[in-house]
C-alpha cells in the first residue's frame, strides 16, 4: 500500500485549502496577523493590499491566501480579537463592583494594558471604525461603541451621585475627554519604552482626577 505523504492526511486524502487553515500553526498565524495590523495601521485600510502584507511577512501574496482567505477577514480578525481581550478585562473591572473613582481608575489602567497588547488594532480601530461599522461584517464595531460609551459613561454619572466626582461635571463631555485622550495614546506609545502601561496609567489618572474630584474643603 502507498504510503501516504505529508500532503496528504491520515486517510490518505489532500487536505482542502480550508482545512489547512484550520490546522496551520497558531503561531505563524498570529505573526502574520500582527503584521497585518502594523501595515493597515501604518498605511490604511484601503492603501493596503494582500500583496503589501505579505511583502512585509517575506512570503508570495498566494502563499498568504494559506493561513486567510481576504484581507477582510484579517481585519475582521485583529479587530475582535482586540476587543475581545478589551471586553474580558473590562467585564472583570465591572464584576467587582469598586467605587466609581476605583472603577475608573481600573477602566484607565486596563485601557493602557490593551493598548501596550494591541497598539496597532488600536490605532486601526480609531481611524477605521467609522466608515468599517457601516459594513454588516463589521457591525460589531458599532454594538462595541455603544456599549463602551455605556460603560464610562455610567461609572461617571455614578460618581456624580456620590459626590466623588463635581456635580458640575459635563459627564458626556468628560467621557469624550478622558476617551480621546487615552486611545490616542496608541499614536505614540511603543512596547518595551520607559514607562509600562501602569504607570502611565498612573500618570494620567493623577492629572484626570485632580481634575474631577472634589476637593476637600479648608476647616474653618
């Protein structure tokens, strides 16, 4: 009986071209993804073509049709699987019921931590989002705004009702402040630099909330 070779599977059949996505290393495929993410970060979703990506992970453009099947789908990829890590250390701030001021200062810290983990999604994420959400494929980007906005904004008006943050506070212009302010940190920021995603984390909460929170008043 004819041996089978290593193009070939257990039953002595060719796997199909579907199949050996599935099994290609999990490795290769997320260095080809963070490649991915560098190149539409750096040019643009629509100045990137297959044939950019794949000249910048050294293979043929064909030989990337292997691991993906568009560079939709690459993008579709990198972006949820940055907002789902966003969403778990989001999710586990939320579960833990803290303070506003608590609940914020752990929203800040794990904003930077994703953006330390992702920073070219990131940075995709803020030029692309807009005009990508009005494709079905990437309707989640829309649902995950929403419910982001839901999230700072009621840890803000929570504060507001607790009298740990001003009563005066503009919560909607505040949250549209302090959202900006951190996500765009992905246009400078580099992994591995002198400061790590805590303590800018820290840095930037100092600033924010001597800003926000009430100040003792002087005895009399």
């Amino acid at each position: 009986m004819r041996r089978a070779t290593d193009a070939q599977d257990h039953n002595g059949t060719v796997p199909t071209k579907k199949q050996s996505q599935v099994t290609a290393a999990p490795t290769r495929r997320r260095e080809l993804l963070d490649t991915a993410a560098e190149v539409f970060a750096e040019q643009g979703y629509n100045a990137t073509t297959v044939r950019k990506i794949a000249d910048h992970a050294g293979m043929l453009a064909g030989s990337l049709y292997y691991h993906f099947d568009s560079k939709e789908s690459m993008l579709e990829e990198i972006l949820r699987t940055f907002l789902d890590e966003l969403w778990d250390g989001y999710d586990t701030v939320l579960a833990a019921e803290l303070g506003p001021r608590e609940t914020l200062r752990a929203l800040v810290t794990e904003s930077f931590r994703e953006i330390d983990r992702h920073r070219a999604a990131v940075a995709i994420y803020q030029k692309e989002s807009r005009h990508l959400a009005a494709q079905q494929r990437f309707a989640f980007l829309t649902e995950s705004q929403r419910k982001f906005e839901k999230t700072w904004l009621s840890t803000l008006e929570r504060g507001v009702a607790a009298e740990v943050f001003r009563a005066d506070l503009d919560v909607r212009l505040t949250y549209r402040f302090v959202r900006d302010t951190v996500w765009v940190a992905a246009s400078w920021y580099r992994p591995g630099g002198q400061h790590s995603p805590e303590e800018i984390a820290r840095q930037y909460l100092s600033m924010v909330l001597d800003g926000i929170a009430i100040r003792p008043q002087p005895l009399t």
